[in-house]
C-alpha cells in the first residue's frame, strides 16, 4: 500500500452520536465537495446505504450483524439523526455522492473476542462478559478531573459541543485530543482496523477517484493514525476469518444508545441532543425545551411548576455555566437548575423522571423496503393491530380473556414466549393478593380469565425475530417447530401434556393433535403417578377450559376420551406409588391431592374409582402413613366421612399400638390438606391430643422433628382454634377466656399466672408450634 497517499485524501475525524461533530461535518463537506465519502462501518454492509437513507427510515435505527451457522451471536452499529457516520451518508445521497463503508466485515468482527476489542460505537447480543480486575481509569477520565470537571461527558460538552465551532478551528482540535488517547497503548484490534480501512480507501483511489475527490469519516483515533502514518499493513493479515453471517437494518431507541457509554460512543441523553440537533446545535434553547417538558411532567403529577419557575431554572442553568465558564449549559446544570427550582432541592422527581425526558423513548422506524422478514412483518403487524406498546420503556396492559379480540393478543404474546423472543413479560393474572405466582404457561394460563403483562420493544427483539426465521416464515409454524421438538424430547405423560397445554395457549392446532396422541402412547407405559395426576389435569382443564382458546379443530371429544383413560390409568397406579419410601413421598402427595381434584371437578373422571382408592388408602398399613392421612382428609373435605368416623380413623392412627414416627406422619398428611378445617372439629383434636399425651418422653424427642413439620403449617387462626378445643377438653372452664386473650395478646408473662395444668398444655403445644 502507498500510505504517502492517505495524505491527500480529505480525512474528517468524529466522535459517535455527537450533535456538534454533525453541524461542523456537514459544513466542512460543503466546503470539500468529495465525489466519494468513505463511512467508518462494516463494509459487507455498504449494500444498506440507501435504506439507511430513505426517506422512510426514521432513526435511531441500527446495522445488524448475525451469524447464521447456528451460533447464536450478533452486533449492532447504532445511528442517531445527529451521528457523524449517518450525516455523511445522508448528504452524500443529498448531493449525489457515493458512499460506501469501510470497516471490517460483520463476519470478522463477530469472530473476534470483544472483551479484548471494546469496539466503539457496536453494541454486541451476546451475553456479557464480567470483568474481575478492578480496571484502570481512563485517561479521558483523568484528563477531566485534571481540568476541573467531574467527568469526560462534562468535558465534552463544556469544549467541544457547546461551543460555535468551525471546521478549521474543530478538526485539529479533535485530532489533537485523538493524539493524547493514541498516545498511551492501543488495542491491537484496532490497530487491524486502521489497516485495513486504509487499505479500502487506498482501492478507491486506485480504482481512478482523484485523492482530493474522496472524503474519510471516521473514529477521530482512527484519522489520526492515518495522518501520522501510524498504519502497519501487515497487521491486516492478523483478523481472524469472517463466520457465515448475514447483515441487515432494524429499529433501535434512544434508550439504548444512552447505554452505550465510554470511548467514542457516550450519549447520556439521545433526547436532549436530539433537540440540540434540531436547534442548530443552541444548547440554550435545548436546555429551555426540556426543561419546559419536565414541567409538563410534574404538573400531570400533581406538582406545582408554573412559567415562571421554569424561566427561574432556565435562569439558574445559564447562571452556573457562565460560573463554569461554560458557552451553553449542559446536562450538568440543567440538572442542577432543575432540582434547586422545579423541584425545591428534592432531587427524587429529577432521577424519577427527569433523566427519562432527556434519554427519551424514540424508537426508530426502518423503510418497507428493507425487506423486512415474515416474522418481523409479522410482529409490527401484531402490535400496531393490536395496540400493544412499541416503545424501548416498560408499560403495562391487562387483557380479559371473554372475547376474541383479547384473546388473540394473549395468544400472540405466548407465541413470543414459547419461540423466546423478548418483548412481553406476564406480571399477574389477576389471582388474590398473597396468592403464590402463577406459571406464565400451562395449566395457570389455561384457567386465566385476565393477564397483566409489561411489554417493552428492545433491539434484542428484532435480533430474535431474525434469528428465528431458520425455524419458520410465522410465528405460529416457530411455536409450533419448538413444541414439536419438546414432544420429541418428551419422556412421560406430564411432558406430552405440558407440551399439549401450551399448544392450545399458542393456537398451534398441529401440535396439539401430535401431543393428543403423544400422552396416550406415554400413558400407556408411564408408572409415575405424579406424571399422569399431571397428564389427568391437563386434560381436565382443556374439557372445562379449552373451548375459550378455540381448540375445537382438533376435536373435544378427543381430548374427553383421553381425559377419562388417563385419569383411570393414574387410579392403577394410587396403591403403588403410595407405598413410597419418605424422600419420595411429597410428590406423591401432590398427585392424590390432584386426582381428587380432578375427581370432583371432572364429570368425564372415575369419582367412584378414585374415592375408593383414597379409602383403601386410609385403611392401609402398607402405604406411607403420610398419603393415609391425606386421604383420610380428603374423604373428611369431600363429605365422605362423618366427623366421628375421622375422629374414630384419627384415633386408631395415633393410637399406642402405632409407632410414634407413623403417627407423626399420618398426622403429616392429614393437615396437608385443610388444617383449619380438622383442627376446628373437637373430636378430631381429641384424637390428636391424646396422642401427643401418650407418647413417652424420650419417643416424644424422636418424634419431635416429623411433629413439627406436621404442626408447623398452622397459622394463627388454626393455633386459636385447636388452642381453644384443647382447653375444653381438658375442661379447664374459664380459663380458656385468658388463654384466647393470652394467645390474642402474645402476652407471654400472663402464662405465669395459669394453672399448672394449663401451663402444662401450652407448654406442650408450644415445643410443636
């Protein structure tokens, strides 16, 4: 390469995303008039030039690089209106110019390591790297504080934005503060950079264009390297090899190019430069029109902020960058201004809000012609229909699910969520306070009759609509590529089952059928009970609950039929499954308590079968004591036994004759499942007392741990009652009034006034609870 040629060509250096840096650009290029302008950028996407230019493209808006051998990677360059690199190529289309990008590819870059690179002005998607040294500060960094400001931003905005620059007086500048950073060690990717972006502008002046008719905009530590000759060509030969990759344009907002700090890329708020930018870059008049916003904002609140006090602000703001011998204030004293006037020194409302208003939420648009993919098509198609949040802020919106409209939009909203695009999140749905949370899929979708949800459009979403594309041309034929590889993955009958539940939230009609017949041959063979209690109650619900998600196309009675063949293959397996060993008994709890859910919601289940399990459950010695108490419990709730059968059935399982560890599980299982109702009902808790009263004190210690965790689901309510049973029991008389006013009271102190007796008893339910 003939490096001595680089001198005649027209070299502009520019910082990312800054307001000023455009103004002085577009002055210095009507002064230069170049024929070829040469744009600091991945070059394999020069070809997007005229979409980034089109009338219809609305920044910010960004480049998109993506692997497409399955490697689930991708890079963004990002474009405000007041970026340098995006006003180049406007006005080289303005004035028939070409333009033309001459960064390494997206291929080689996406192949390199970016916790070494720290590429300016790319933001990458994938996951990010955490860094554990504690690293070095900036020489930017320190340069500011040596000179009295706070931070680089403040710097950049007090001598290089504010002021009325030209480009004769702005180049050197920048170049010189371009030298002080080449000064120290560089990175040595972006010295490969340096070489192979002169290698590109050396082409074009090979190719015939006069040096004097070509035009260079880049990073300003890039220019400067190519005006001291500071290129080595043979470090070219050091970037790695490009990956399979492809390069489009998608929207992006000015949330998140404010994320986008450090070297070359920092813009604390897109929104306030964007009205500098407006304003010809009057600082002035950026700093009023904000300021004036905020008191919108403040007055929608509540707050009292008049014309006056935002003239008194604007005042202030001048006043403290005349003080800084500052030409225009900046965020800094908008800020300040802000909280000493709007906001009467309270600076909550300002971090509140305030900074919200000068980052904005400007999501930008992208002309049609981009050629958008089905899926992204198809997304914008659903949201604008559908009114759904577009912007890169979080909103909430509830949807209730009795028409079909709403219903649509839900569906819509789990597609995403299946397929993994990030956009919408559930928050509720609209269960009662204190109740746990609900799966976002699944049986608890499928018997919501509202949804809140909190939807935010990011960047990440259209990366994710493009990357999904290799699995279909819609979302549904993406949901229902994904469901079928889970039920190809599937191992038992909840798996198929789960997969047949989100089938029908997503309205995939073909993997439903699929998963129809996917739980019956599972079914079949599966000897888990908490696996088919599992498959029961997805069916259930899809017979009481399916019609609302329109699964009729794959037929009711189907799923009817399968519902009552599983529930009945469950039943086979109670007794078995039952006689579990103690680390294993909980999920087979859970099951019972399932089946006999199903058995008194779903007329299409065997109730009598199941009901005759539950009782060969309750008086069977051979299962765990633990699933015997459920059932007995379940009986009691389901009115299938007296009260004095329960007490008769309590009283033989705690009985002398009975080990005290089964009859601290029995007990176990019998609280499981409605505490308040067995410990309301005297007998039952005379049963219970006498057992805690016969077992020797050195068993009772054994006993201890399995007692209270059978104890230990009590709340305050059930405390009371069974506190209250066991007082008259023991027929302590009025007393019991001081215990409930002691127990109401949690006045410990008063206990030493009681009988010994009653002492005695609190003492003794006190060591449970």
């Amino acid at each position: 390469m003939d490096l001595a040629l680089l001198s005649k060509v027209h070299l502009f250096p520019v910082r990312h995303h800054s307001p000023r840096t455009t103004a002085v650009l577009g002055k210095w290029l009507a002064r230069v008039r170049p024929e070829v302008i040469l744009v600091e950028g991945p070059c394999d996407a020069t070809g997007l030039v005229d979409v980034l230019c089109d009338e219809a493209t609305k920044p910010p808006v960004a480049i998109l690089g993506y692997r497409t051998d399955g490697t689930p990677r991708s890079a963004l360059w990002p474009f405000a209106e007041y970026s340098p690199e995006y006003a180049a190529l406007r006005w080289a289309k303005s004035n028939k110019a070409r333009a033309e990008f001459i960064d390494i590819p997206v291929g080689v870059s996406l192949e390199v390591d970016r916790e070494d690179a720290e590429e300016p002005g790319v933001e990458t998607e994938s996951a990010a790297t955490a860094v554990t040294h504690e690293p070095e500060e900036p020489i930017s960094e320190r340069f500011a504080k040596e000179r009295g400001y706070r931070s680089f931003e403040e710097l950049w905005e007090a001598m290089f934005e504010a002021p009325d620059w030209t480009p004769e007086g702005f180049r050197p500048v920048l170049l010189a503060w371009a030298d002080v950073l080449n000064a120290g060690p560089r990175n040595d990717y972006h010295r490969w950079r340096d070489a192979f972006m002169a290698r590109k502008v050396l082409e074009v002046v090979a190719s015939g264009v006069p040096p004097e008719k070509v035009a260079v905009v880049a990073g300003a530590a890039h220019v400067a390297a190519f005006i001291a000759g500071d290129v080595d060509e043979a470090l070219e030969a050091k970037l790695p090899k490009g990956v399979p990759c492809a390069v489009t344009v998608i929207p992006y907002s000015f949330p998140r190019l404010a994320e986008q700090l450090g070297y070359g890329a920092g813009n604390r708020a897109p929104h306030f430069y964007q009205k500098a930018h407006e304003a010809k870059c009057d600082f002035r008049r950026a700093t009023l029109e904000v300021l004036i916003d905020f008191a919108g904002h403040l007055r929608t609140r509540g707050f009292t902020a008049s014309l006056s006090d935002v003239l008194e602000a604007y005042r202030l703001a001048l006043t403290l960058a005349d003080m800084r011998e500052k030409s225009a204030p900046g965020l800094d004293e908008l800020r300040e201004a802000t909280v000493a006037t709007l906001c009467r020194g309270d600076a909550t409302h300002v971090d509140g809000f305030l900074w919200k208003s000068v980052i904005g939420h400007q999501v930008g648009r992208v002309a049609s012609r981009i050629g958008q993919n089905s899926l992204q098509a198809e997304f914008w198609r659903e949201v604008d229909a559908r009114r759904l949040p577009r912007s890169d802020s979080p909103e909430t919106f509830s949807l209730r699910l009795n028409n079909d409209v709403e219903v649509g939009s839900s569906v819509f909203l789990h597609r995403l969520r299946v397929a993994g695009i990030p956009y919408a999140a559930l928050q509720g749905a609209g269960q009662q306070r204190g109740a746990p949370p609900q799966e976002a899929g699944g049986y608890s979708a499928l018997t919501r009759v509202r949804e809140s949800w909190q939807a935010q459009w990011t960047p990440s979403t259209d990366v994710a609509l493009i990357e999904k594309i290799v699995l279909g041309d819609t979302l549904e034929a993406v949901t229902t590529r994904i469901l079928q590889e889970r039920l190809t993955e599937a191992k038992s009958t909840a798996d198929a089952a789960n997969v047949l539940l989100e089938s029908v939230i997503t309205g995939c009609s073909q993997t439903v059928a699929a998963a129809l017949r996917a739980c019956d041959a599972h079914a079949a063979t599966d000897s888990d009970l908490p696996s088919l209690a599992s498959a029961a109650r997805a069916l259930s619900g899809l017979v009481a609950y399916g019609t609302s998600r329109a699964h009729a196309d794959v037929g009711d009675e189907a799923v009817a039929v399968l519902c009552e063949k599983t529930f009945g293959r469950a039943l086979l397996r109670v007794r078995e499954a039952s006689a579990c060993a103690p680390d294993a008994v909980g999920p087979v709890l859970e099951a019972l308590r399932t089946l006999h859910e199903v058995a008194l919601a779903q007329p299409r289940a065997d109730k009598a079968g199941w009901l005759a399990e539950a009782r060969g459950l309750m008086e069977s010695h051979a299962v765990h004591p633990s699933t015997s108490g459920l059932a007995t419990g379940l009986l009691y709730l389901a009115q299938e036994l007296a009260e004095s059968d329960v007490a008769l059935e309590v009283g033989r399982r705690l009985s002398l004759a009975v080990e005290p560890e089964a009859g601290a599980a029995y007990l176990e299982g019998f609280l499981h499942v409605n505490a308040l109702v067995l410990v309301k009902s005297r007998e039952v808790v005379k049963a219970l007392d006498d057992f805690l009263t016969s077992v020797e004190p050195e068993r009772f210690r054994q006993t201890l741990p399995v007692l209270r965790r059978a104890l230990g689901a009590l709340g305050p309510t059930e405390r009371r009652y069974l506190m209250e049973n066991v007082v008259a029991l023991r027929q302590l008389g009025t007393k019991g009034q001081a215990v409930k006013g002691v127990l109401e009271e949690k006045d410990k102190e008063k206990l030493k006034d009681m009988s010994a007796e009653l002492g005695k008893a609190l003492d003794d339910l006190d060591d449970l609870l």
